[in-house]
C-alpha cells in the first residue's frame, strides 16, 4: 500500500537506546489478514447493553476494581424520602402505599395537621406530627390515627415515627377492590374535608381581619386625641370658652363704656387689642 | 501563526501525514452533548500565509463528533467518531454529497477515539463508550475484530508507533490495556492511575514507553517491561489530563492538554520536566496534536471554539 511518507522515527538509527520491546515479532501482509491468520476475526460483532454487563461480570483480571457509579447502586429505592418532611407528603397520602413518607419530620405544617384535624376530631395544630402516623397505617387508615395524634402522644419518635416502609423489603402487592374502593373514598373525602376546612379558614381569616381593622382605627382615634390632647396642653394653648362662659365677667367690658363702637378704630389701635 | 474560528466548539484536531498544510478538526455544538458535529478540513496555505486557514471542506453531521482520524493509506480519507455509536469515513476530495463515504455503525454507545496505524497503515481503531474497542479496514464493510475486556468506557486508542501488530487504550476502569491483535486478551493491564484514565500515547522512539494522562491531573510515563511504577510522573496540570500525544520528532517530548484550560510541553527525562505553558485557549482544551511533517508545529483546539497552529517557542495567539 502506497500509504503517508515516511515518519520521522522510521529513520534508521531513530530508535532509543533502552533495549527492544516485549512484542512478539510482527507479522507480515496486511491487519486483516494478520487477525484472520490469528483466528481472532470477528467480522462485524455487534455489541449488545446485555453483553456489556455480563462481560464486565464476568471478568476478574483488573487488580483494581472500578469504583461504583452512581447510578449502579442498589438499594437506594425510597432512601431519599426518609425524614424529608416536605409538605407535599399531604397530596400523595391517598393512593400510595405510604413509601414515600419518612419516619416523622414533617410536623407543624399547619396544612398537614389540619388535614388531619379534620377528621381526628377537631385538634389543629400540635400532636398531628409524625410520619409514622401515615406510613404505618399503608396510607388509608390515616384518618383514625389522626384522633390519637390529637393526644399529642404518637407525635416525635412514638411507636409509629420510626416505620420507614422503605425498610419492609418490595411494595406490598396491589390492593383489592375494597380497599382500594375505600382508599378512593377516603381520598375523596379527604379532598372535601380539605376544602371546606380552608374555607373556614380564609372566613375566619377575613373576620378577623376586618374586626382587627375596625379595633385599629378606633383605638388608633382614641390614641389621636389623647395625643393631641396632651400636646395642646403642653404648648399652653387653653381650650376656647364655651358659649356659656360668655356671659363670664370679661364679658361687660366688651361691651363698656370705655369703647365706641361708631367711631372708626385709629392706626395701630389694633395693637393694644392684647396688649393686656 | 494563524488562528481559525470554528462553527462549534472543537474535540479534536490532526495534522495530515500527507500535507504538511493540511488539517483536520471535529467540532461539536453544545459541548457534545446534543447537536450536530461538523467535521471540517483546514488548509493553512490556501489563505496565503499568516492569514486564517480556510475550510476546503466542511461537513455536518447529525451527532457530535468526538475525535477524528487521518487515513494514513489515502491522503484525502478520513475518520471521524461520532456521538451515535457510529464511524463516518469521509473522503475530502469528494463533493459533500457523496460523503459519508462509508458509515459504520456497529457500537453500541458513544464512540470516543479513534487512531489510525501509523505503522502499516492499513487499519484503524475505535474506542467506544460500550466499554470494547473495534479493529477496522477501510476496504472492510465491517469490523475485523472486537476487543473486550475494558469494564468501563473506553476513551482512547493508540497504535505504537514501531510495531504494527500493538496498541494501547485507555479506560474509565482506570487501567490502560496493550493489545497484540493477534491475542484474544490484553497482553498487559495496567492499573494506570485512581481515577480515570482518559488518554495515551506510544512513545515513537522508544517502543516500550507509555503515557497515560488522568483525571487524576497527572500524567505517567511507564516502560511496559516493568509495569509496576511509573518511569515518570509529570503533575502541573490543575484539572484532569485530557490528551496526551509524544513528539513525532523529539524523543521524550510529550503535548498535553487539560481541562484547566493550558497546553502544556514537557520532556518526561528531564529534570524540570515542563518545558512550556500555553494558556491561550479561554475554554477547555480538547484536542491537540503535533505535526508530522513540521518538526515543532503544533495544534490545539478548545470548546471556546478556536483552532490555533504555531510553532514550538512561539505565542499561540502571535499572528
């Protein structure tokens, strides 16, 4: 074969000094042949997603082994949820079979707790914490330990918190019609159940809202003229005289002889008007 | 000396044995990761010197392209591996439209090396992400053979340069292999480096002598007649190592290129091993290569999508 020029190292005399190499000498004709001539030839093998795994299973030679990729470990189905806590736990109650909940952590979410509240008989906030709560009842049942989360007893690590359902080995095989019906049921109910709890809610809300808007501007009228009241007094500025008080003692002298009232007042007779 | 910008940021570059104005450069958009490629051929003295290089010959592909090859048999062939497992041969001299003209699909996964026999000049090979490396003939439809054995992907292959029937690829695994293509199993494993080893070259005057260059930052010389240390270790490399080529002109003379954005030239015997730092490049280094024609010239190309040639001793970024 024709082939490139000849390469630098080709030269005679270009190899280094440090003894020959451990190949075996080579053969002659062209690579093909060479392989062909060696019974290595496998003309067009095509490498398979199985065979790759089971090749790298089967061999053993590397002193070293590969370290593990991420994506290559077992095991780790469902640990990311543990402990999580995110409020969304909420939404995914119904229907699942409590895998993703982790072992307590997702207390005092107000949604959360209300949720629950809602049907363990009227307790908001504390006592409705814990995961276990949900986790261990599989989901449906969620609703009856709600009533004794409102004890305030099965909350942190109670008996319940530390079910991980992750920890039981594979998912529970599918659900029957029943409680499947009654886990659709409950989601339904629940769905409702949370509704008109938050609309109770934001009722509430704007009642007091508006009964807080009312006690401000009142108190803050009354704060007004307290205020002012005491201002007033502090820069000596007396209170004008009621009406009645015009028939007090000053009142003759407007009204004395000393002033005539035709006569038209003179320059700078306004002046005297306070002097006194 | 002259610097070419290209459509998408470049993963490989090769001087031609044929051509000492030749070049070849695989690019691909968005780093690789989605988009086409474009295999373009550079010509450094169509421009007249000193001015950019020109494409001759340009071609889009519709995966990214990760490393291209020159046919050493024929002076307007060349390879380029593909994102989609599969090895396109084009020949320059043809119009586009009757290029690829080959298109070999057989591996599995990305396909992320190519090198083609500087020895007997009849073959090349392919590293593949589906952790084998496949032996090909241009006058083959086929591959010729199939190596097995890497457990992780397989990122470079390098024919030595002084025996046609020996190569060396470097794996994931963290080993680097040699390979007699008359074996069925590697003749050497060599537990290269702790992490990742992603690039190798033969020395071309020294047939026993062996770099490897790592995610690990370093790079190692070793002598496959005593595999147990490393002849040298040359550290100055801030990020992982990612090609490694020897002078085909200097005995001991080593390019590499790394993800802290240098190209860095060492010689592995001496004392103060770098020889020269080149930091023109604004992105990731991908592709390097030294001339076979020139003794000196050299090639880089990075993700900031530029293609430099100059000389050994000069600026890059001189024009």
């Amino acid at each position: 074969m024709a082939g490139s020029p000849p390469k630098p190292w080709e030269r005679p005399g270009a190899e280094g000094a440090s003894g020959p190499a451990p190949f075996k000498p080579p053969s002659g004709g062209s690579t093909s042949d060479v392989v062909e001539a060696s019974g290595m030839a496998k003309p067009g093998e095509n490498v398979t997603a199985a065979e790759r795994s089971a090749a790298a299973n089967a061999s053993t030679t590397v002193s070293r082994p590969m370290p593990q990729r991420p994506w290559q470990q077992t095991g780790g189905y469902g640990n990311t949820y543990g402990g999580a806590g995110y409020g969304s736990n909420m939404y995914s109650s119904y229907g699942g079979f409590g895998n993703t909940y982790g072992s307590g952590g997702m207390y005092g979410n107000s949604m959360y707790s209300s949720y629950g509240g809602g049907y363990g008989g009227g307790m908001y906030g504390g006592g409705m914490y814990g995961g276990g709560m949900y986790g261990g009842m599989g989901g449906y049942g969620g609703y009856g330990m709600g009533g004794m989360g409102g004890y305030g007893g099965m909350g942190m690590g109670g008996p319940y918190g530390n079910q991980d359902p992750n920890s039981m080995g594979p998912p529970a095989s599918p659900p029957g019609f029943w409680v499947s019906f009654l886990r659709v049921m409950h989601g339904v109910v629940n769905f409702f159940g949370r509704i008109s709890f938050l609309v109770e809610q934001n009722t509430q809300a704007s009642y007091f809202f508006m009964t807080a808007m009312l006690q401000l501007f009142d108190r803050s009228g009354m704060l007004y003229g307290e205020l002012a009241r005491f201002v007033l007094r502090l820069l000596g500025v007396k209170r004008k005289p009621k009406k009645g008080s015009l028939q007090g003692p000053e009142a003759p002298a407007i009204q004395g002889p000393s002033h005539q009232f035709p006569e038209a007042p003179k320059a700078g007779s306004w002046d005297n008007v306070w002097g006194n | 000396m002259p610097a070419f910008k290209a459509p998408a940021p470049g993963f490989a570059v090769r001087f031609s044995p044929f051509h000492e104005n030749r070049l070849l450069a695989a690019t691909s958009q968005h780093f690789g990761l989605v988009g086409n490629g474009h295999l373009i051929v550079l010509d450094l003295a169509a421009a007249g010197p000193g001015a950019a290089p020109a494409p001759v010959f340009s071609f889009p592909t519709s995966d990214a392209l990760f490393d291209c090859a020159w046919s050493e048999s024929h002076e307007s062939l060349c390879a380029a591996a593909s994102g989609d497992g599969s090895v396109r041969l084009f020949d320059a001299a043809l119009p586009p439209a009757q290029n690829p003209v080959r298109l070999l699909r057989e591996h599995a996964r990305e396909v992320h090396g190519l090198d083609w026999n500087p020895v007997r000049r009849d073959a090349f090979l392919s590293a593949s992400w589906d952790d084998t490396l496949k032996l090909w003939s241009p006058d083959r439809p086929a591959s010729v053979r199939t190596f097995r054995g890497h457990e992780y992907c397989v990122y470079a292959a390098a024919w030595s340069a002084r025996h046609p029937d020996v190569f060396a690829s470097a794996s994931g695994d963290r080993t680097a292999r040699v390979w007699d293509v008359r074996d069925p199993a590697p003749t050497l494993i060599l537990p290269a480096h702790d992490h990742e080893v992603l690039s190798l070259d033969w020395d071309k005057y020294d047939p026993s002598i062996l770099a490897t260059a790592s995610v690990d930052k370093s790079i190692r010389v070793w002598d496959v007649r005593a595999p147990r240390a490393p002849v040298a270790q040359l550290a100055g490399h801030g990020y992982a190592v990612k090609r490694v080529r020897f002078s085909p002109h200097r005995q001991g003379m080593l390019m590499s290129c790394s993800y802290d954005m240098t190209v860095c030239m060492w010689d592995y015997r001496a004392e103060d091993a770098l020889l020269a730092r080149y930091n023109h490049h604004t992105e990731f280094v991908a592709g390097i290569d030294m001339s076979v024609l020139v003794d000196g010239l050299l090639a880089s190309t990075g993700w900031d999508e530029m293609v430099y040639i100059w000389p050994f001793g000069t600026d890059p970024r001189a024009m």
